[in-house]
C-alpha cells in the first residue's frame, strides 16, 4: 500500500492544481511571491492586499499569463473586510482550499521609543495578530464545510524568544505560533495547520516598517557591524566569494525567493500530509535568535 501511495504522490505534478489560494499580503513581498508561485502550479489565486492597486497590478499580470487570478482589497485589521474577501474567492472559484495570512509590519524600536513607535506598535498588534485571528475566522466556517482546508500563518524567527529592540513585534509572532498551535489541535483532521517563520530576509518591504533601525541589535547581537557592513556590500551589488554563493554553507543572506519556494512546498503537499512548522535560514547568517 505504502509503494503504492509514494507512486501515486510522485505520479502527480502538483498537488495544488485546482485549488483555491488566498492570500493576505499579496501586492508584494512574501504574498506576491507566493501566489506567482501558486499559479505556475496550476492553482486558483486570490491576492489581497491593502494597496488595491497592487493587487490588482500582480492579479492582472497573472491572468494575462493565463493563470486564474483575482484581485480584492481588504485591510485585515477589518473583520467585515477579510469576512467578503472569502465570500468574493467562493463566489468566484467555489472554494478556499488554502489561506495564507501573511499581511504584516515589523516596527522594531526600543521601549525607549515608545513615544515615536506608538501608534506604529498599535498597527503591528492590528496587523500581526488580529489580523491572523480574522483570516481565520473569515475562512473557518467555510473550510469546516468544504470538509478539507489548510490555513498558513507566517510568524518569524523574532517569536521565538523575546528580543531587545523589538518586544512588540516579538510579540505578535510568538502570538502567531501560539494561535497556530491552538487551531492545529482543535481541527485536526479537518483544517490543516502551518506556520512559517522566516528568518530576516532583505528586500521584501519590511524595512519600510521599522522605526528605530538600530533597533536590529537584537536580532544580531555581537555581529552587528559586520552585519551591517555585509548588508550595505549586498545592496550596492558587491558582494562576492563564499557568503554570497547559495551553495556555500557560508551563504549570510537568504532571498525572498527562497522563503516563498519553502512555503509553497509545505502547501503543495497531499491533504493528508501536514507539514506544521517551517523555518528558513541561510546557513551562513549572522542572526543570534
């Protein structure tokens, strides 16, 4: 039967042909990434986004490839919002087989900033964990009836531990891991449950978000400067020998592409595989969490 299963398995070009995505985040970053991916394989993508236009630009630009896509804006800190993104996804392709929250914001600065990072720590509470505890009560009733779903909840390596220069964002994530540990246990066998937690990753966006940039001390510690200095070399393209090389165990900075390779993996997986905890790192990285 075993034999029988594993050349069935790897008989199938992709178990996520046919089935119907939606993903948070989606104008750019992780999202965009993960729903392009998504469509190469044969699924039917939803891309939300706070940014409509962004949606719509990433939404259009797969359809035009001949992939079926749909563009809807929500703000995930609004229920009601979140709630007619899955009625519009069902409207249109039947189902939400896989909903990945992944719309976030990283405000990292110290306590010592709480002046300046106030509001910007209330948006990240908003975003980062009401924002997943509404994705999933959104899409909850609706996989319970399909029978079936997986929900994939993007937290970070900053959960796993409380982390000077960024206790709140820490928060969030560990937050994430928490809830993601509580809906495994309460719909397993119905709902499929992953939570992914990148490690820091440049040029997806995030940086935007930070309030106090030397606020990253936690996260390197003791290799800040060198850190520091490898990340300028990267941006100015100069990086070269064994810690730019992904083959080298050397290797410092993992690209978004790499992240969003794992997470579709994770998600193109039988319905009765679960692959429930994912971590991604460069071998050679510099972070001390």
């Amino acid at each position: 039967m075993w034999q029988s299963l594993a050349m069935a398995q790897n008989a199938t070009e992709s178990h996520l042909a046919d089935r119907v995505l939606v993903v948070t985040g989606a104008g750019s970053g992780f999202g965009k990434l993960i729903v392009e991916m998504a469509a190469q394989r044969g699924a039917a993508v939803v891309v939300s986004d706070v940014n409509a236009e962004a949606a719509e630009s990433v939404a259009s630009a797969l359809t035009e490839a001949g992939s079926r896509a749909l563009a809807v804006a929500a703000d995930v800190t609004d229920l009601a919002q979140v709630r007619a993104l899955i009625e519009r996804a069902v409207e249109t392709f039947g189902a939400v087989d896989v909903m990945v929250n992944n719309a976030g914001t990283m405000p990292l600065a110290y306590f010592a900033d709480h002046a300046e990072a106030a509001q910007a720590w209330d948006r990240c509470v908003d975003i980062n964990f009401k924002g997943v505890v509404h994705g999933i009560s959104a899409v909850y009733d609706q996989m319970i009836s399909q029978g079936r779903g997986h929900v994939v909840n993007i937290a970070s390596i900053y959960g796993n531990a409380g982390v000077i220069g960024s206790g709140v964002y820490s928060a969030t994530k560990a937050a994430v891991g928490v809830l993601s540990d509580a809906l495994r246990k309460e719909a397993q066998g119905k709902i499929k449950v992953t939570t992914v937690r990148p490690t820091g990753v440049l040029n997806t966006g995030l940086a935007g978000t930070v309030v106090n940039p030397m606020a990253s001390a936690g996260i390197v510690g003791q290799n800040q400067d060198a850190f520091i200095e490898r990340t300028f070399a990267q941006l100015g393209g100069t990086v070269s020998g064994p810690g730019g090389d992904i083959d080298s165990p050397e290797f410092w900075a993992i690209e978004p592409e790499s992240i969003a390779a794992e997470v579709i993996h994770a998600i193109d997986q039988p319905w009765g595989v679960l692959i429930s905890d994912v971590t991604i790192r460069a071998s050679g990285e510099l972070f001390v969490i």
